[in-house]
C-alpha cells in the first residue's frame, strides 16, 4: 500500500506547482466573494457571528469534499482505462486493497494539504479566531474518506466518463447547496433537509462549525462522526471488491 | 524439476465467448516458449491468466508449482511481465518508472536505484534516464517495459507481442536484448503472429487458433512435420490464376492457392519449378524460399498468419 501511495507522490511531485497555487487562491477567491462580497449583504450575520465566520467552516468542508472528488472520479478512471496504472500494478504482488489503498491515502493527503491551505487563509482573514480551528483538519480527512472511498467504488465501476459528469451534476451539486455551507438547512423545507441529512457533506459542516465557532452541534458529535465513518467503510469495502473484479485479481 | 507453467484443459470464456478453449501446455524452467496465432487466437487471454491477472474459466493451472488463484501476490512477485500494450506511467521519467515499479515488489529505494541503472543500461536507455517516458518512441517504450518487467529479478518473464508495432530495426534491437536473456537461462515465454519471430526466439512453441492449440513442437520439427523443405511462390496474372492450380496437380507434395499466389511445396523447389515450365506454364513471377512457420500454419488452418 504504501509502495503505492509513493508513486501517486512521486507522480504529483512532478506536477504540483498548479495544484498548490490553485490551493490558496480559489480559497482567497472564494472568501472575498461570498464572504466579503455577499456578507456585506446579510445583515447581522448569521445564528449570531458575522457571515464570514459562518461560511468559512462549510467551505472548508465543501474543499474538502471537492478534493475528494476530483482525486476518486476522472484520476481513477484514467488509471484504469488510459493510463492504465492500476493494470500494471495488478501484474506485481500488489493486492486490490494495495492498489486502492494507496490511491485513496494520496487522496486524503491532499485533502489536508488543501484544507490547511484554506485554513491558512481563513485565519488570514480573520474568519478563525479560535485556535480550536484546527480540529477542521481530522474532520475534514474523515469527509475525504466518506466521499472518496464509494466514489472508487463508483468510477471504477461506470464504463464511460459521461457517468462521472452526472455524478458532478445530479449528487455533488444540490448535495454542496443543501449541506448548510451557505445558510443553515433549517432554513430549508423537510425535503431538502433530508439531503443535508443523508449525505455526507453536512455532518463534517456542522462538526466543522463546531470547533470553529465554539458551539453546539445540531447533532451528537458521535453521531456525525459515525454516520461519516459508516460511509467510509462501506465505501472502502464496496471499492476494494470493485478493484478486485476490474482487475482480476 | 516443478514446471515453470503446467496447464490441463485451461479454458477462458467471456460471457458466451470462449477466448481460449481447452489448452494443455507444460513449460520446463529455462526453456523459452511461444504462442504462435493470428490476432484473436487467445494469446493474450491466455498470458493474462498465466499471469494471475485473469481467473480461468475452467481447467487446471498451476504457476511456480502455486495456484494462480489462491497464491497470486506470492507468483506475481517471481513475474516479469510485459503486457501487449505498453502501460508505462507517462509523466514520470524513464528512471522513475523503473524505481517506482521496483517499490511495488518491496525492493529497497537504494537497490531499486542500483538494479534501474543496470537495466537502463541492458535496454541501452541509459541517456534517456531522466527523460519523460511520453515523447519515447515506440522501440524505446518497449524496451523501458522490458526493463520494468525484469526489475524483480524474475524466474519466469511474460511477454505478449513484444515486437508489434516497431520497425524492423526496433524490432531487432529487442530479440537481441531478448535473445541475451534466453542464453542467461531466463524463462520467457512469449506470444507473437510474426512467424520469424518465433523462429528467433522460441525453443519450442504451440500454434493457436481459435482459442485451441492445433500443433507443438519446435519451429524445425513443425516445419519438418507440416510442410516441405522449399516451397515455390507463383505468381500469374490475377484473372488466369484460377485455372492454373488443376495444371499444378503431381508437382511436389500440394499446392495452397491466396488470392494472389500459388504455394507449390516440394522439397527440391528448382526441380518443381523445372516442372512446372516443362508442362508449358508460365508463371509472371516465381520465388523459390525455404519453408517457414508461416507455411505451417496455413497448411493446419487454411488462412495466413497476418492479413
Ligand atoms: N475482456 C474481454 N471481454 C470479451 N472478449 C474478450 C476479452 N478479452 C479478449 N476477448 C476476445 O477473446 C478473443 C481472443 O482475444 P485475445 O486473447 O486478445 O487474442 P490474441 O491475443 O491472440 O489476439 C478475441 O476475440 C477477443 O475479442
Ligand atoms: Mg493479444
């Protein structure tokens, strides 16, 4: 597994320097946007702190989940079927979990690197005031995992790319709106809140909400954290099997 | 001595489609092997699940004395393997995909680095060491996965269509390469539908069709066996060639007639040639050559080994 991992960062290592520029300044964009831009139209804040201090804990955990997401969908399908990594790798003692394994750890590395980078800006902008910030970090590798695993799982098993594009389209997207990053969900009617509840994204909002913003939860910290852990074993199980039938191994 | 490869009745199917249909082949350590078969003979099918990348279908296989279903990771370690289509990692460079590979097997960085230097240099890739592996030609990508493939200091090394697709100077740089490794006493096993190929390199070999073997031997015995020492290769102007074949009739031991040349196979190909004038025929081009694995095959299935 980790001769695995240490390709991915022998291989990122020879193309990083977009990835971490990107890093900081999409997080920096995105702060000045909404935070700065749309905040200065909501009045008095929200749930009683500014907007920005609102936003920045769901952003972080929507980073999260879009790194995620970019390193388990077109990166796995590639491996598979273009570049072929994943063949070639199955020809040498390495086992399914290996080969899955390694990838997803590349995965949840770069899901720290991007959070700490937002996180870094966050306290840049004075959005973090609490040292207690840092707690994002674990959450957010526990939402890397929950997101990433079953989408192994999923794109090793689609046989065309057009099926990662409605992935983005019809789960990710209203799954990023509806997850409180923007407003809180009881501003939404039950149906929609059910997205929020469902999906992985909300609970690592409202966990990373907590440590931020220093209050209480709209659910039991255990329970979010093992409705996400619930997500990751499955996922990692059902990907690990994936593997194991593409490859024949 | 335990077989390098022991397989009894090895079938696999696809869906309805049987890719390879009841295969027996035994192979001893040291020797080198071939499979021999147009495209779509199941050579690939079957190196794949010699390779442990593939369950059988059906049948008995066993590789380094192990079951290549209960015991992959322990055979794969002891592989070298050089899939059909290169699958080299392509952003990094040559070096690179060496060490990387290398890692895979739980050989330490430092050997890794040492054993990637050697092979560079067998595979005459040494200049190339720090360069991407994208822009490589295709001679040189496959010899980079030729060296990938014997980075774990394999017992058994795998190489599907090791030369398709290169020009005939690549070509030949690979079976010299490949050729060193046969005389240190590697096993290879190889698959290829260039019958010279095969001549090259293979002590012994099976010819494939249609997923099943149809003869084995080695390449002089199978052109002893199923074909003449010479064969003449007639050429007539394309509208007559039909009724000329009847003409031929009791000149050497048969005649196979493709769409644009007659076969005449006789041992003493000048004598049949003489022959063939003497009976007032006139051929627009004639060639006496050797025969060849290409011969053999057209003589068991009726159809040429390239199209
Ligand atoms: N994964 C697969 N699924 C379905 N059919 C396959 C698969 N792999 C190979 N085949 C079919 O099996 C036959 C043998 O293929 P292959 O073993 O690649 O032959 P060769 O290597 O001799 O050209 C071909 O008709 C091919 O289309
Ligand atoms: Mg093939």
């Amino acid at each position: 597994m980790i001769a695995a991992l240490e390709f991915h960062l022998i291989d990122f290592s020879r193309n990083w320097r977009g990835t971490v520029f990107g890093s900081f300044v999409v997080p920096l964009l995105t702060m000045l946007g909404f935070g700065v831009g749309v905040g200065g139209y909501v009045q008095g804040g929200v749930d009683g702190v500014s907007y920005l201090e609102f936003l920045v804990p769901g952003l972080l955990a929507s980073t999260a989940l879009q790194i995620a997401l970019g390193e388990s969908t077109w990166p796995v399908m590639a491996n598979m079927e273009w570049i072929k990594l994943y063949p070639a790798q199955a020809a040498t003692p390495l086992r399914p979990v290996d080969i899955v394994g390694g990838h997803l750890l590349f995965a949840l590395l770069r899901v720290i690197g991007g959070s700490s980078a937002f996180l870094v800006v966050g306290v840049l902008f004075g959005a973090l005031p609490s040292a207690w910030a840092l707690a994002c970090l674990p959450i957010a590798v526990l939402l890397g995992l929950a997101v990433a695993a079953p989408v192994f799982a999923y794109s090793i098993a689609v046989p065309t790319e057009v099926y990662l594009s409605l992935l983005m389209r019809f789960a990710v997207i209203p799954m990023t709106l509806f997850s409180g990053v923007f407003f809180p969900i009881e501003t939404m009617p039950v149906v929609l809140r059910w997205v929020a509840y469902v999906t992985p994204l909300w609970h690592a909002v409202d966990l990373c909400r907590t440590v931020t913003l220093g209050r209480a939860p709209d659910w039991a910290v255990a329970g979010h954290l093992l409705y996400l852990a619930l997500w990751a074993v499955a996922g990692i199980t059902l990907a690990v099997r994936g593997f194991h039938r593409r490859l024949g191994v | 001595m335990t077989p390098m490869i022991e397989a009894a009745g090895l079938v696999k199917r696809f869906g309805d489609f049987t890719a390879v249909d009841g295969i027996d082949v035994t192979v001893q350590p040291g020797e080198s092997f071939g499979f021999l078969g147009p495209n779509g003979a199941g050579k690939s099918s079957t190196m794949r699940m010699i390779g442990c990348v593939s369950p059988p279908t059906d049948g008995l296989l066993r590789i380094l004395g192990m079951d290549p279903v209960r015991q992959g990771p322990a055979i794969r370690a002891r592989l070298g393997v050089c899939p059909q289509l290169d699958n080299l990692a392509p952003d990094l460079t040559v070096l690179q995909n060496l060490t990387t590979y290398a890692r895979y097997f739980g050989i330490p960085r430092r050997e890794a680095r040492r054993r990637a230097t050697e092979l560079l240099e067998f595979v005459q890739l040494s200049e190339r060491s720090g360069a991407e592996v994208e822009p490589l030609s295709g001679g040189m990508k496959r010899r980079l996965t030729i060296a990938r493939a014997l980075i774990n200091e394999p017992d058994l090394v795998l190489l599907d269509e090791p030369t398709t697709g290169l020009d005939p100077q690549a070509r030949h740089l690979v079976w010299e390469r490949l050729f060193r490794l046969k005389q240190r006493g590697v096993t290879l096993v190889l698959t290829t539908h260039y019958m010279d190929e095969a001549e090259q390199l293979c002590d012994r070999l099976v010819v494939m069709d249609a997923g099943k073997i149809v003869a084995e031997g080695s390449p002089r015995a199978l052109i002893e066996r199923y074909s003449t020492r010479e064969v003449v290769e007639l050429r007539f102007q394309a509208e007559s060639q039909s009724g000329f074949a009847a003409k031929l009739e009791g000149i050497g031991e048969r005649t196979e007639e493709l769409p644009d040349r007659i076969l005449l196979y006789a041992s003493d190909g000048d004598a049949a040639l003489t022959e063939v004038h003497a009976r007032g025929l006139s051929p627009s081009g004639a060639l006496i050559r050797r025969s060849s694995l290409e011969d053999v095959f057209l003589h068991l299935t009726g159809r040429t080994l390239v199209d």
